[in-house]
C-alpha cells in the first residue's frame, strides 16, 4: 500500500529494519495493519462487507447482533444500572446496532474502532453511541458488557518456532528490497509467554505468541468493575492448537479468500491467527473474573437463534401458502443467512469466552 507521501509500508518497514535490525513479527503486524499512514486497518475502506475482503458475523446476519442483544438484556438485568455497552472493533456497526435496539433506554455506549472510514460509518449507523479510536478513551471504570467480535485474532503477536530443546523468535529481514524471514533468540516476555502457554513442543513448530491479547484482556477487565467480557473469534485452547502447530496458523485475507504471504504486500492485506483461548482464561482468571468458553453454535443456540430460525421457517411457509413469491424469497434469504451463523464447520465453530465479574 502506497500512502500519500509516495512511501508504502514495504519500504518504511525496510527502512526501520535498516535502523533497528531485525524486526520481530509482532511489530510487522503492527505497522501492516494498523500504522496510521497506510496500515490495513488504520486506512482504506471499510474491510468487512460484502465488497471488501472478509465477513464476519453480524454482516452475515443481522440475526448475530439480535442474539446477543438478548444476552445484553439479561446482563443488564444481572449488573443493573447503570449500564453500559461497549464493542471493539465495531467496524460497520452491523452487531452493535440490533444490540443496541433490543435494550431499553437509558445506557451509555462505546463504539471504539482504529479505522477512520469505520468511524464514520459508526456515527451514522449508531448515532447514540460515543465513537472513539481506543480503549483509553472509555470511562477508567463502568459497570456493563464489553463485546470483542473478531478482533483478538489482529491483535500483534510474536512468533516462535522450536528448534531443539529450546524457541527461536521469528523474525523479518530486508533483502535488496525485499522482506525475508530469519530467527533469533527470543525477547525475555515472548519466552516467558511461550514456556509458561505451550512449553511441551515437537521440533519445528510454530506458535503465535499472543501477549498483546491478553494485555487487551487485562486492561478491559482493568475498567469494568462489574459485568461481562464476550470474545468471539476463532481459536481453539491450547491442546485444541497443538494439531495446528506445524505450520503455525498466521495467515492473510483478500476479497474473501486466503491472501499470499504476509511479507508479500504488507498494509494491503488483512494478518490474522487463530486465538489461544487457554492463554486469555488464564489471564482473566488473574484478575478473579468466572470464565466460561463456548462454540459458537452452542452458545447462539443457547440465547435462542434456534428459535429465530423456526420463526423464520414459519413465516416461509404462511409466505408460500398466500403465494406471496417475493416475501418468500426474502424469508428464505433471511433463514440462509441465519443458518450459516450455525455451521459445525465454519462460523458455528468459533469460540465464545465469556468472562464476567459479579
């Protein structure tokens, strides 16, 4: 990606390599994805809709954003007022707008969102929520419920690969312009993080190591005084992983399908991983926060999307039997839409942490 100086990311991440040495791969991820000056996130379109380069849920179906919206409604029944609702990473307000529609006036809201073009989209589609570019622009304490959609798993992380009884720390070096991997020991935290997570490893894996997260986590949990933490993403525990290890799972997006390596065209693709959730359980149980971990399906099911798609179905039918064609269509539309919000092998397989404190 070029940024209006006429420099692009490539470069600028040569040239700090040049300066500074090699460059672990969590501050690649930083600068790809969110460097004010052409980083992927921090610049650019909008990136999760139908014309950018990945979905999630609540563009999906809207049926997402309603489900959960009935879990806000029993939270605020739970933590009382007052109460606030919090997304990160809102994006196009797709979850946070029928969230927000199935609770009752008065609450405070949070959209916090890095993405200038997300931003504005936000004060449109939400115009009742504060939109803010970090978490250090929320209230230093609240009481309510802080929703993390596909967010965690951008979030930078170092990389480490075992070589012997030991790690190695990926890192990146610049090659005649070009971006090349190479190794090195590993910085005190990421080893401390590593042989803390996952110190029993074959030779040659790879693992994201994913501080940052739980540093996310920590300072969430930090300013809620009461209430619930909903992380949603894909991921696995740590024995879930250990199958993934061989390659690691770092990898791109583009137009909705897998992009070419990340060193390839940094700031022009989106770099993502699968969430240890293991490590973030932990971390919230430092804190002294009740910790559950559910599959998505599982979890949806549980607040009643199962439901929603009888209705649907309902509906349909009463559609078909008046030959209203058109509402039938839109009905069917609506229920495919809602169903793949379930899939055993695709949405319906990410992870749902639920991390709350009375």
């Amino acid at each position: 990606m070029t940024t209006e100086g006429g420099d692009s990311i490539r470069n600028r991440i040569a040239r700090e390599i040049d300066e500074s040495g090699p460059m672990p791969f969590d501050r690649f991820m930083e600068v790809a994805l969110y460097d004010p000056d052409g980083g992927y996130f921090a610049t650019g379109p909008l990136r999760s809709e139908r014309d950018g380069d990945f979905l999630t849920s609540p563009e999906v179906s809207p049926a997402f954003g309603e489900t959960l919206g009935r879990f806000a409604v029993s939270e605020r029944k739970r933590v009382g007022e007052p109460f606030t609702v919090v997304e990160v990473g809102a994006g196009s307000g797709t979850l946070l707008r029928p969230l927000l529609d199935a609770l009752e006036e008065p609450f405070d809201a949070y959209a916090v969102e890095v993405s200038p073009s997300a931003r504005q989209r936000l004060a449109e589609i939400v115009p009742e929520a504060t939109v803010v570019g970090a978490l250090d622009e929320l209230p230093d304490s609240f009481a309510g419920l802080v929703i993390a959609n596909e967010l965690l798993d951008n979030l930078p992380a170092a990389v480490v690969v075992r070589r012997g009884d030991g790690w190695r720390e990926r890192v990146i070096s610049a090659d005649g312009g070009g971006l090349e991997y190479g190794e090195a020991p590993p910085r005190p935290r990421v080893a401390a993080w590593v042989d803390m997570h996952t110190p029993d490893m074959p030779e040659g894996s790879v693992v994201e190591v994913q501080v940052a997260a739980e540093k996310w986590l920590s300072d969430v949990l930090g300013r809620l005084r009461r209430g619930t933490v909903l992380v949603v993403d894909y991921g696995d525990t740590t024995d879930g992983l250990a199958r993934r290890r061989e390659e690691g799972t770092i990898r791109t997006y583009r137009g909705h399908h897998l992009g070419p390596d990340p060193l390839l065209e940094p700031g022009s693709t989106d770099v993502t991983m699968d969430v240890d959730f293991s490590a973030l359980m932990r971390a919230a149980a430092t804190h002294g926060a009740d910790v559950r971990l559910h599959r998505q399906d599982d979890f949806l099911t549980e607040w009643g999307l199962r439901q929603t798609l009888a209705d649907l179905r309902v509906a349909e039918l009463d559609a078909a039997r008046r030959g209203d064609t058109m509402r039938r269509f839109v009905l069917r539309s609506q229920l495919t839409d809602a169903e793949t919000l379930l899939h055993p092998r695709g949405l319906g397989d990410f992870r749902v942490l639920v991390v709350s404190r009375a």
